[in-house]
C-alpha cells in the first residue's frame, strides 16, 4: 500500500482539541463594542499563555479559571473611554449568552461567569466557566499574540469577525458561507437587504481594510471572495480564499498532501462502508471542510488497516468509525 507523506506531524497530545466543526464563540450571534472585543481578546491571550505555549498545560482537564485584565487595556479604546463605560461594556459583556447545540449536547453558558473591579490595583479580575473554557481554548489555537493585536486595532466589526474566520481557516486556505449563515451570525436579518448592499458593507469593506493592512505590512493576511451560489440573480453562498505571507510553493505542497489524502479516505472509507453511503459522505465532507486534517485522517485509517488487515472487511470499517469518531469528532 502506497504510504501518505506527511507535511507536518502532529501526535494526540498536540491536538487534543480538534476543530471538527466551527467554534462555537466565532460563529456564534453577537455584535460586541469595542472594549468588549479587546476584553475577549485579552482573555483569550491570557489562556493561550496558559493552555497553548505552557507545555506543561492540560487541554483535556478544564476548571473555572480566573484571568485579570488591566485597566489600561480597556482605556485604550479611546480617547474619552470613562469607567462607567467600561463597567457597561463589561456588564453586557457577562449577560451575553452562547448557545452549543449538537448531537451531543445542548448548553446555554455566558461568555463570562462575572467581572470584578479590584480598583486600588487597578485591574478587573474575570471567571470563564470550565463549560466554555474548551471552546476558548480551541480558539486561542488559531490566534497568536500578533493576530490578536491585528484584531484589535481593526476599525470595522465586521473586518473583526472575518479577521477571526480567516485566522481559524488560514491553515485550509478557503472557507464558504451562505448568505442566510453570515447574516445570523453577524445579526443583519433586518438590514441590507438588497444583495449590492450586503456585498458592499459586509464583504467589500473589510476585505479592503485587510488588504491594505496587508500591503501596509501591518496584517498578517487578507481575504478574497466569489460566489459560489446562486438562487436566480442573488448570491446565496460565498467562497472565501485565505491569503497569508507563507510561501506559494508551501501552499501547493500543502494543497496536494490534502487532495492525495482526500482521494485514499474516499476510497478506502466506500471500501469498508459499502452499505452505507452517507457515512462515507459524512466523512468526506468534513474533511472537505478542515483539509488541515486531511493527511492526520487518511494515516489514522491507513494504520487501522494495516493493524487490522486479517479481520473481515465489516469489523475494520467499524474499527475506523470508532477511531475518526473518538479522534477527530467525525461520526
């Protein structure tokens, strides 16, 4: 059997979190202000201290964490930001709510459990849930320091939250969104209905900073778009293509490791899973969807195949349901 070259190993350890569908504080429906933003961006910094570049760190055993925030950080969002408006930031900021409902699991948590001034030291002392902390640190994966200073000083919300899907998909290089998706998550079903107009003001726009930023030296990466649906003359879904400063040839070398990988679990899934199509289909399309996993996949079912090569053909594709499953979240 003709062995899958890897492009970058990664063991269990590295990657106990796995981004097997969309992180549910990016996709999720909010519209922060601005000191609310740069308070997420600080949390989320502070656990990728803690739980990403401490090698000491455990991502599989989470406890309520207490993180503090200076107040200098929040009076930086301008030039007249008062306490009392900080106070209301963050006050919105504990009221808002996540919603995760999966296969699995319904949950209804805060972003934060509560925030409190500690004023003769000038700082706010914050408790993420245990809940949620998992999500944050699955999104503190995808954001270095740098990305994080980017986010902040972006002008535009909505160049914010592209900034974010772009920094979550820069590894797979493209992402699609439906019209209808982007509009429940960035909470504009009542506005811009016109096709031209959402284009312009959601899209256009922050596409335009980033890429200036970029040319400016001052991002890291940019965007671009085309449709990829269409519902008579109106756009229905969107391709978005992620530019970063790697190298193209990296990019290429990357792209091909993916569309090998993809082709060996296509053939080899419909192999072992011949009586049931949609499994194949379920496995393929989230692979499609994160073909940064493409390659850890195809080795996983590889292995399995070749440990278990004597067993009938039925007990090996059970094998490696277990495995994608209990692995990778595919089921």
């Amino acid at each position: 059997m003709k062995s899958i070259k890897v492009m970058e190993k990664k063991d269990k350890k590295q990657r106990d979190i796995v981004l097997s569908q969309d992180n549910a504080l990016t996709t999720a429906r909010y519209k922060f202000d601005l000191i609310e933003k740069r308070a997420l961006y600080s949390i989320i910094r502070n656990i990728r201290a803690q739980y990403i570049e401490n090698e000491n760190g455990r991502r599989d055993l989470f406890d309520d964490l207490i993180i503090t925030i200076h107040e200098e950080e929040l009076k930086k969002c301008g030039d007249n930001t008062k306490m009392q408006n900080i106070y209301d930031a963050l006050k919105r900021l504990r009221n808002r709510d996540i919603e995760i409902n999966n296969e699995k699991m319904w949950l209804s948590i805060g972003f934060v459990n509560y925030v409190k001034h500690i004023k003769n030291k000038s700082y706010f002392e914050v408790q993420v849930s245990k809940e949620v902390l998992p999500y944050y640190v699955e999104l503190a994966q995808n954001f270095t320091s740098y990305s994080m200073t980017v986010a902040i000083a972006l002008k535009s919300t909505f160049s914010q939250r592209f900034y974010e899907l772009c920094c979550q998909y820069r590894n797979a290089g493209f992402f699609f969104y439906t019209v209808e998706k982007l509009r429940e998550m960035f909470m504009l079903e009542k506005k811009y209905k016109r096709g031209c107009d959402f284009k312009r003001r959601v899209l256009d726009d922050p596409q335009k900073e980033l890429r200036e930023l970029y040319n400016a030296g001052q991002c890291d990466l940019y965007f671009e778009f085309e449709p990829k649906s269409y519902k008579g003359k109106e756009v229905t879904e969107y391709k978005f293509y992620v530019y970063t400063r790697q190298t193209e040839q990296q990019k290429l070398l990357e792209y091909e490791s993916a569309k090998q990988a993809i082709i060996y679990i296509t053939t080899t899934i419909s192999r072992f899973s011949k009586s049931d199509k949609g499994y194949v289909k379920r496995v393929v399309n989230a692979v499609q969807l994160h073909p940064e996993i493409a390659v850890q996949v195809a080795q996983k079912i590889q292995k399995k195949f070749e440990q278990y090569i004597d067993k009938p053909a039925k007990q090996i594709g059970a094998i490696i349901r277990v495995c994608l499953m209990e692995d990778f979240g595919i089921e």
